[in-house]
C-alpha cells in the first residue's frame, strides 16, 4: 500500500517505513505530523483518487531531523557591462519516517 501526498507545494510518492525530505516544517524531532492531503491512495487491487484530496484519509509520520540542504550558487553577468554578482542559498529541510498510511 502507498500514498501519493502534498506538502509543501510538491507531491510525494509514500509507503509505511519510508523516509522523505520535505521542505520546513514548525516541529521537533521525535513530535508526530499527521499530513491529510492525500491526493491518492494504491492499496493491492484497489486505487482511490481524490478531487482534489481524498476525503478521510491521512498519513502520520514522524519527524526525524531538520536542517540545511548542501549551497548551491547563484550567479548573474551581464556581457561588456562589468555586472557580477555571486549568491548562495541553503534550503532548509525537516526528515519524516512515514508510521502509518490511514483511510477513513
């Protein structure tokens, strides 16, 4: 069984046991997140989409750790105009182990 779910503006595609990045969220490590927008659930034989999520369905996870992404550089140049400039950026991001997949 699995679920495709939202969070933070992308999908992710989780079953029971699984760890996942997802961009930051307000918890601490060892607290339970329950994530109720499940867009689709697969169980052996059956699917079940929703319009646009599906009702009485959700997915508790456990947040593990949060931190910074590796820096990735930005950088910008305009030809012949002596325009440079160079900036970086860390994503921040919270780690979920997935306990637990439930529908309504």
């Amino acid at each position: 069984m699995y679920a495709v779910i939202e969070t933070g503006g992308k999908q992710y595609k989780v079953s029971s046991g699984d760890k996942i990045e997802v961009e930051k969220l307000d918890a601490e490590p060892g607290t339970e997140v329950k994530l109720d927008k499940v867009l689709a659930l697969v169980k052996d034989d059956e699917t079940v989409f929703g319009n646009p999520y599906v009702s009485d369905a959700s997915v508790s996870a456990e947040v593990v750790d949060s931190g910074k992404k590796k820096k990735v550089l930005v950088f910008k140049q305009k030809p012949r105009k002596g325009y440079r400039r160079l900036r970086g950026h860390r994503q921040h991001f919270t780690t979920l182990r997935i306990k637990e997949i439930k529908q309504g």
